[in-house]
C-alpha cells in the first residue's frame, strides 16, 4: 500500500517511531563508540536530541508545519555531543521544508532531506567522512535519484533510504582509520539507522508500543568519581563544552552574525571538535578546549547564555577506565570480538555443501556462484565488505570468474585485496587448506601457485547436446567426465561416467581423494560410487563431501 502523503500527526508518529527504534537499541549505538573517546554515550546523546525533538511535535498543534517547527527547535535545544548536533542539524533542514506546508509529499520529503544534508554540513568547521554525515549524505542522493521510479510513494523512498544507509555505514571503516583500526562501524551513523528505521515503521503503522521513548535517555546514571581527579592530576583531554547563545541587538547585528568566523575564532583559541550553528538568535555550540572561560567570554561579547554545560572529560575517561569490569568491558570486548585481523580470505562455490566446506575451512565470506551462475562485481565488493581484515584473498574457483573479481579488487579501497587464480572449486580447496594466513602475500601467492598446478579436478556432468571430443561420440543426455576442457568418458549413467574418468586419473598417486557430490546424484547412488572406487584403489583414501553443487554431479579432487 502506497503512501504519498503525510501531515501533522503521521509525522509526529514517524518521529515517535524514531525515538521508539533508538531508545531499544541505545545500548548498541553506546557500545559503537571507539575508546578512548571521552565525550559521553552516542546513543544516549542522540536519543536525547531526537527524543526532545519527537516530545516538542507530541506537545504541539495537529498542523504539519506546527509539528515540524516544534520539532527543529526540540532538537536545537535538546542537542548534545558532536552526533546530537549533527542529527539537529539534519532535520533543521528537513523541517524547514515542511514547515510551511500542510501535508508533505515524496518530493517534499526530497528537498527537506538534500536540504538536511547541506546544514549538516554545514555545521561543522571540518566535516570527517566516514560518518553520521557520509552515511545521511549517501543514503539521499541514494533515494533522491530513484525517487522517480516509485511515483511518489513515500514508503519506497524509505526503503531506498534505509538500503543505502546501510550500505553507507559497513563502508565507513573503510573511509576513517580509526573505526578500521577499533573494528567498529560509525556510531552517529548507526544511531541515524535506527531513527530512520523506525519513522518507516511508524510509517507503515508498525511501531512496537513496547518500545517507549516518552522519556528521553538519562545517561548511564552513573556519576563519575570525583576523586580521580585529585590535586596532582593532568587536565588530559580538556572540556566538553556546549551552550545555547542568545543573540543580543544590543552585541551584535543578528541577521549577518557569521557562525563561520565564530568557529576561526573558536579554532584561534585552541578548541577543537567544533559544532556551531545558528537559528534565529539562537546559536548553538560544541565545542572541546582546556579553557573554557576563554571560550565563553568571547562568545559573550554577542548574546547571553541560555543553557550551559561543562564536563571534564579526563575525568570522564578516568571513570570510564575505572568500570573497565561493567560498561566499558562490555565495549572493549565487543570492539576485540570485531578487531580488524591481518588475513582474510573470500571463496566462490555454489551448493550449500560446498559454502560450508569453505567456511568449515576458515573462509569468511563465500560468494554465490560457479558454472552458469557467475557472480557480479557487485556481488564481490559486497563480500570484501564483510571481511574485516587488512589484506584480503580471493579463491574465484572458476575460469568464468578470475576477471570479475579482478575488477572488484582494482575498485575496492577498503582492504588490500589479491585474486588467487583458482579455476576450479578443487584447487581453491587445496590453496585454502594449505594456506598460511601470516606469510607474506608474496610467499602466500607463489603458495598457492604452486599448489594449485598440482591440483587435478576431474568433473562428471550431464552432456547437453552431441559433440565429438576427439576419439569419444558425446550423445546428448549421457555423463560425460572430463579434466579441465578435456573429455575423458562417455557413459549412459553418472556413476558409470565417475568410473571411467577415474581410471584416467593418477588415482594410486594420491594419498586422499575428495569427491564432491552434486545436487542431482541421490545418496546411495554416490555412497555406491565411493564403495566401488574404494575397492578399486585400495591405496587411496575417498573422502565424500555432499557438496550440492549445480552442474557437476561428481567432482573429484586430487593433489
């Protein structure tokens, strides 16, 4: 069902929906945070952002516009900590773009987001990439470009938006070292998420009335200990400082007061982490120094303060090490769970046999696909995502697919990433068992060379069409088993097919064999083929694997 309207009580209930979603996963969003950074909780700050923007709209008159100025000026006054301020920024933008309206449609929603964008942006002396601000940006120019293909349906957007933001948020590693370094993704970003997530369920009248966020979140309540600053301590990290400034007529002239020049002189003064915005007379600032009294009397010389707050944040950071067993812990460990490791490795299979062959190997990420289903680039750049690790192997285990990955790995930029060229699921099993994950990539790479050229992978397969093949009449619909482009047997059955390619196979050669079952063959018709080759080659040892394949009803794998 399409939505291509709202109005004032929709958008009071997409803002509680958004509080909603934010307050259960508040934790999540705190544990995000990379330590040490001692400037309070993420989540909790943009919960009590959001949440005193969702609170003001509940409070005000049933007018779209009514609730969306009531909103944006919640937000400005409830904002805390460098995302809060963001997250204020971003929906000033998307306020002021329904403010004047008495129902809002899909493109409506589009200004009001591109115009979120530029104020969030906007205010910040030295916008980061790779956070709160990147994944907004992305998921709106995302959406904003597809929004011509859903006709206006407000509910499609949101998906588009909530795809890309999350799309945007897995790469952010990518783009600040920091989070690469700590295995985390962007905390502010992964706050938005969830906001977003719930204004689309509310949307689709999906809010869960357990989740409450009536009241906005009230910190860990835990006090910090006074007493781990003493009279010999160092003032480390200085002071989070944040206040609301009243602009006076009788200071300064309002209407051209430049929060630009107001941030050089803030950076002049030695602070940093700068946030500075205006609405109105009101003028917003964060802002980290070792002088705060410096700060604020020279911001005094425009207006008077209308809420003040002070922190000090060695003294955060002191008490958070402190509780290093309860609420920090919790932080560190999830951040070691997610570490960024050294190796990591990406393999080719289809068959859910198969996938967890590779994984039972220690593969991380296994990309769908083989013989008539080759995987995208797409498709692999969504892989190398997933791993989290510095350097990055690839098995392709197809002739098909070398190329493919080969772009995916020019394009990436969040890892270093070498293609392996394995052209058959056998030889990427080989290279895989045998690989060692701290060698040098060079040593890794002539490895895996090396091995994969003693790699024979005989195949079985139903011919789909007739063919001569040298000395051997292929019939369209016998079993054919060949190596490579090479057919080796014609038979009328798979089984009789397996037997007739093994006998070409330095079988008495190999120590252990591994055969692969495909999709098509039954149970007992492979547990019988097994039997017959175990008979046949003593020496050897069948190892049977029911891979699931497509395509290869057999596969038998020889080093």
């Amino acid at each position: 069902m399409q939505t291509t309207t709202i109005g004032g009580r929709e958008f009071a209930e997409m803002l509680r929906g958004g509080a909603s979603k934010l307050a259960v996963h508040r934790t999540d969003v705190n544990d995000l945070n990379v330590f040490p950074i001692p400037d309070g909780d993420t989540g909790d700050n943009m919960l009590m952002t959001f949440g005193s923007g969702a609170e003001a709209a509940k409070s005000a008159g049933e007018r779209l516009a009514e609730k969306a100025g009531a909103a944006a000026r919640g937000m400005l006054l409830g904002a805390r900590g460098n995302s809060g301020v963001i997250l204020s920024r971003i929906f000033s933008g998307i306020t002021k773009e329904l403010s004047a309206l008495e129902s809002a449609g899909c493109a409506d929603l589009m200004r009001g987001m591109s115009a979120g964008v530029g104020e969030a942006y906007g205010a910040v002396s030295v916008p980061v990439e790779g956070t709160i601000l990147t994944v907004f940006r992305d998921a709106v120019t995302y959406a904003n470009a597809r929004a011509g293909e859903h006709g206006g349906d407000i509910n499609a957007y949101f998906d588009d938006l909530l795809s890309e933001m999350e799309r945007s948020l897995e790469r952010t590693p990518e783009l600040l070292p920091v989070l690469s370094e700590a295995g985390v993704v962007d905390s502010g970003g992964a706050g938005l998420l969830y906001i977003f997530e719930g204004m689309r369920d509310a949307l689709l009248g999906k809010i869960d009335e357990k989740e409450s966020a009536d009241t906005p979140a009230k910190g860990n309540g835990n006090a910090p200990d006074l007493s781990l600053f003493g009279p010999d301590s160092t003032l480390e990290y200085g002071y989070c400082t944040e206040f609301l400034l009243r602009l006076q007529n009788a200071k300064t002239v309002i209407d051209t007061f430049d929060t630009e020049e107001l941030t050089k002189a803030l950076e002049a003064l030695g602070g940093d982490s700068i946030v500075a915005f205006r609405e109105g007379s009101i003028v917003k600032v964060h802002v980290h120094t070792k002088c705060p009294g410096e700060v604020l009397s020279f911001c005094q010389r425009y207006g008077e303060f209308l809420t003040l707050k002070i922190e000090n944040m060695t003294l955060q950071h002191h008490d958070a090490a402190r509780r290093g067993d309860n609420a920090q812990a919790t932080v560190a460990k999830n951040v070691a769970k997610k570490r960024r490791k050294k190796t990591g490795t990406v393999a080719v299979a289809a068959g859910d046999g198969l996938r967890e062959t590779f994984l039972s190997l220690g593969t991380d990420a296994v990309v769908d696909g083989g013989q008539s289903m080759n995987p995208s680039t797409a498709d692999f750049l969504s892989a190398f995502g997933r791993v989290n690790a510095e350097r990055i192997f690839v098995f392709p285990n197809n002739g098909n697919v070398i190329l493919t990955a080969k772009q995916a790995a020019e394009l990436y930029e969040g890892a270093e990433v070498i293609v392996l060229p394995t052209r058959t699921v056998g030889e990427g099993y080989i290279a895989l068992s045998m690989m060692d994950p701290e060698a040098e990539a060079e040593e890794i790479v002539a490895a895996a060379e090396e091995t994969i050229a003693t790699v024979i992978t005989g195949c079985v397969s139903r011919a789909s069409r007739d063919a001569d093949a040298g000395e051997i009449r292929v019939r369209q619909g016998d079993y054919i088993g060949f190596v490579g482009d090479e057919i080796r047997a014609d038979r009328g059955t798979r089984n009789e097919a397996a037997i007739a390619l093994a006998a070409t196979l330095p079988m008495d050669e190999c120590g252990a064999v591994l055969l692969l079952v495909g999709a098509d063959a039954e149970d007992g018709e492979a547990q019988q083929l097994c039997r017959t080759l175990e008979l046949t080659y003593p020496k050897t040892e069948f190892i049977m694997i029911d891979g699931g394949q497509p395509v290869y009803d057999y596969m038998m794998v020889l080093e």
